[in-house]
C-alpha cells in the first residue's frame, strides 16, 4: 500500500500540469486572486479611517490564513474526486446519474462564482443605491413579480438544466421535485414577506440585509484579517472540480474503477485521497506566491478600483464557464506539451506499479522510449530469474483497474440482478444514436458480437492515446468484435477530423445532449464497458486501455 500512495502522490503532483488538470488553474487564481485584491482593499480602508494611525500588518498568520484558503480549496476537489468515485455505485447511481449531479453543482456553482464576482467588482452597493433612488420601480408590486419569476427561472434551469424541465425524459425526476420545493419556498418568502403587498418596505429589507451581510464593518474587519470564508474556498473547490470533466489517467482510472467495483472502496477513496493531496501541493504553493503580492497590491492603492473591477470581471467569466459547462473547453486551449509529460508519467508510474516494467526502466519510459520494447525486456529478465513466478490465474492476469469476471460467474449475478442495468452481469440498456457518417445504430442491433462501448471526448488527451489500440483490435477481430465509440457533446465536423486524422473507421457515435452519457452514468473519461454477444456487461474500465488490455478483454468475452 505505501508504494501504490507514493506513486499516486507523486503522479497527482505532476498531473498539475496536464491538459486534464489546468483548467482548475485560471478559475483558482481567479478566485484568490479577487479574494487577496478584496482582503487588502479592506485593510487600506480600515487604515484611513483610523486616520492612518493604524499599521498593517504582514503577519505570519495572515500567511497562515491564505494558506487554510489554499488547503481549504482542496479540499473541496478532493472531496469530489472520493465522493463520486465512491459513492458512485452506492448512493449516487440510486437517485440518478452522476451527470446530473455534476451538472447541478456546476450550474448552481457557477451562479454562485459570478454573485461573488460582482461581490468582487464592489457592484451591488452601487445598484442598490440606484435602485433606493427608484421609488416607483421598487413600490411597484410588478417589479416583485419579475424578480419572483426571474429567481424561478435560475432555480428551475439550475437544478434541472432546462426552463420547462417537464416532458423531458431525461431530466430525473428528482431534481424536478428539489426545484418544485425550492419554488414554494421562494413564493413563500416573497408573498410572506410582502413583495406583492408592501414591495417598498419588502425590497428595502433585503437590500439592507445584503449589505450587512456583506459589507458592513465587522465583516470588512474579518476579511481584512484573512480568516473568514473557510466554507466559500471549500464550496469553490467543490464547484470547479465538479464543472470540469476530468479525463481519468491509468493510476487515478484503477482506483476509480477499484471503487465502482463496490471492493474494498476504502482503500480506493484512500489511493484517490493520495492523488488528490499529490495535485493540491501545487495550488497551495500558488496560494503562497498570491500572498507575497500583499505588499504590491497595497504599492497599487491608487489602482484599487480597477484592479477589483478586472479580478472580478475574470471571475464572472469563469462563473459563466462552469454554469454553461463550457470549462472544459480551456482544456483543449491550455494543452502543451507539459500536458504530453504529465501523462507519460502517469502511465509509466502505473506500468510500473502493476510490474510490466522495472523501477530501473522508469527513467527510460518517461524519456519516451518504447513502452512495449520496455514490457519485453521486463519479460525477457523476468523469465531468467531463478524464482519462477506464480502461474496466473484468469483472475490475476486480468488488467489492473478492468472489472470482469469468467461467464459462469456473470450468470450467476445476472439471476441476482434486474435483467438491464450497469452492473457487470446486467444487460446493458438499449439506445440509439447517430454515427458522424449520419447512420443510425442501436446496440441491440450489434447481438451477435462482442461490444467495445466507449465514451470520450477529442481533448482528452488519455482518449487520444487508446484509439490505435481500438482500431487494431476492431481491424483483427471484425468477425466477432466491434467498437462503439459514443463522443462527449461535441460537433460532427470535430470528431469526423479526429476520427480523420488517426484513421479510424470503426463508428464514432455522437451524442450532442449528453443522453448517452447520462444513461451510461459516467464520472469520468475515458469509461469503457464490455458487452458480451448476448448484450450482457462483462467488463467496465475507467481510464485508457492499451493494446494488452484489450486483447484481455476479448479472451473474457470468449472464455
């Protein structure tokens, strides 16, 4: 166990700068950044009301203080890489699709990170001061209406993603009912309140009690201090975490996928913990280097005013990316070739971990030797060692991370299990889509063969890498085998290029509303399940598959 955590550590560490990863970083500096720019505009203001008697202090608590936002924000993605890995299989997947509750987090999210922007920008005591001025406007019982329906609106598309969520099948039932009970307690408050009664006196309450709560005195002596807004970092991490749609890496993918086999998810939550922590070192560092500009932001005094506006502005866009979903999309613009190195590490330290190559090989791997060439050496030594390795078991030379089972197993969870569902031993659920050559296929059609469903999206750089393996295997077993390529929300003309530029001819299914990958539950890319010529899943790996694993599965499909 001490060597899986080390590796684990070290990869989530250096995955700091894979395309995977960066799309974090802008919304992170974003958010401390306008936080740092707020705490210190606060303590200049304090300083002039003293009439310049007081002195500011860089003391080693407020380091401390930026430091416990840093590890504050961490936590909050690691909270949301552990709990949708582990409670993926367990409470999650009992009241509906992990998409849907990612999509929740972030499109509620991200209203709150462009509240917080406009927090940021110093723009509400302006508009409330506008709006006390508006006599007419605000006495008027229509204008209660409007703001009552407006929140609606926010509250209905942000728990359900849509303005009119009935008569969609897609939407779950269970964020209708969330927004249904957050609908009557907002018409509560506002018909309680006298919004509709007593308008005047309603808004000018609310107006108050939003000042107090944001800037009166004794809480502008709080953030000047740095030690207030634990629970804001902490629900940050968990947003921007959630509205980013990692791409899973080899060791990540195999604690993952440990997880969703429901064995031993203690030690899985414990592997991603050690990942999550690896990652987190270099945002707290960054947290660090924000807390030195303390001493240029207050040389910037003059600046103020621009600088909270900009820092603000950036975090309202950054809002706007994760309430949209449109985050990942920084991940296809910040790729490099550091990106390129974090993942080769990644997969060199798990082929490591698992025994395919020697610890001595490690250097030569990531300097991008040839991965195979290094397997066979490895192979090659092994089978000279005076001590013969244990004989494998079709357990034991199964694909780290791949969850399958021989057929006579499976049978014997299928009379346990419903007859469709995504459990290996469940018959997979039928759908149909569309191909970028405009076909329509369902999976049912496909009985009679052995299906290789996968699911990714053309930046995500481990998706990139297991698509030669897919085409070979399709390529060498087209009698018996097939692969179902199901793309993330993206355009014909992108993945037809993608598909393009590999050559690759096995089908590439779209799926431009993400139906597929709601029905399928994924948590993370890429996802590849395994069904059997009889439509039964037999295998579910998180993570890239390589030519070996592959050639596995397929020996499990026909075993």
């Amino acid at each position: 166990m001490a060597v899986e955590l080390l590796i684990n550590f070290l990869v989530g560490l250096v995955s700091f700068l894979s395309p995977c990863v960066l799309p974090l970083v802008p919304a992170y500096i974003s958010y401390m950044g306008g936080r740092m720019t707020y705490s210190v505009s606060a303590q200049v203001d304090i300083v002039a009301e003293a009439g310049g008697t007081a002195k500011l202090r860089r003391t080693t608590a407020m380091r401390l203080s930026t430091f416990i936002h840093g590890l504050a924000f961490v936590a909050g993605f690691t909270f949301v890489f552990v709990a949708l890995t582990v409670l993926a299989t367990a409470f999650i997947q009992q009241i509906g699709s992990t998409r849907a509750v990612e999509g929740i987090i972030g499109r509620v999210g991200g209203m709150l990170i462009i509240f917080l922007g406009f927090h940021f920008m110093g723009a509400f005591q302006p508009l409330f001061k506008w709006l006390r001025k508006q006599e007419t406007v605000i006495k008027n019982p229509i204008f209660s209406l409007v703001m009552a329906l407006f929140f609606s609106v926010l509250i209905v598309w942000g728990f359900t993603g849509a303005i009119i969520p009935f008569g969609d099948d897609r939407i779950p039932l269970w964020t209708i009912a969330i927004s249904g009970v957050l609908l009557a307690i907002l018409w509560t408050f506002f018909v309680a309140g006298g919004g509709f009664t007593t308008p005047a006196r309603f808004w000018n309450k609310a107006m108050n009690t939003i000042e107090v709560t944001l800037y009166a005195d004794t809480r502008r002596q709080v953030a000047a201090a740095g030690t207030s807004g634990l629970g804001g970092s902490a629900l940050l991490g968990v947003v921007f975490a959630a509205g980013w749609s990692p791409c899973i890496g080899p060791t990540l993918g195999a604690a993952m996928t440990l997880a969703a086999q429901q064995d031993n998810i203690g030690t899985a939550a414990i592997l991603i913990t050690a990942y999550s922590l690896g990652l987190g070192i270099p945002f707290l560092i960054t947290a660090l280097m924000l807390d030195s500009a303390q001493g240029i932001l207050r040389r910037l005094n003059k600046h103020m005013h621009t600088i909270k506006l900009v820092s603000g502005a950036v975090l309202v866009l950054i809002g706007v990316l994760v309430a949209s979903g449109q985050l990942q999309q920084l991940s296809a613009r910040l790729s490099s070739n550091l990106g390129g190195f974090a993942y080769t590490f990644d997969e060199c330290a798990f082929a490591v971990q698992q025994g395919e190559i020697g610890g001595d090989q490690f250097n030569r791997c990531i300097a991008g030797e040839d991965y195979n060439g290094l397997v066979e050496e490895h192979r090659a030594r092994n089978q000279t060692a005076p001590t013969p390795m244990p004989e494998a078991t079709p357990e034991a030379s199964a694909p780290s991370g791949v969850l399958s089972a021989n057929i006579s197993s499976i049978r014997d969870t299928a009379r346990q299990l419903p007859d469709v569902g995504l459990a290996v031993g469940q018959i997979a659920p039928n759908f149909t889509a569309t191909t970028t050559t405009g076909d329509s296929l369902s999976l049912n059609d496909l009985r009679g063969k052995t299906v290789l469903l996968n699911f990714w999206f053309t930046s995500c750089e481990p998706c990139q890498k297991e698509m030669p393996a897919f085409q070979n295997a399709y390529v060498n077993h087209s009698d018996s085998f097939t692969v179902l390529a199901i793309n993330r929300s993206e355009s014909a003309e992108t993945v037809s290029a993608f598909g393009a530029e590999l050559s690759l001819t096995f089908p590439l299914v779209l799926d431009p509303d993400g139906r597929l990958q709601a029905q399928f539950n994924i948590i993370g890319y890429p996802t590849t399940y395994l069904i059997n010529p009889d439509g039964v899943i037999i295998a579910y790996h998180l993570g890239p598959l390589s030519d070996a694993d592959i050639a596995q599965l397929i020996h499990t499909a026909t075993s």
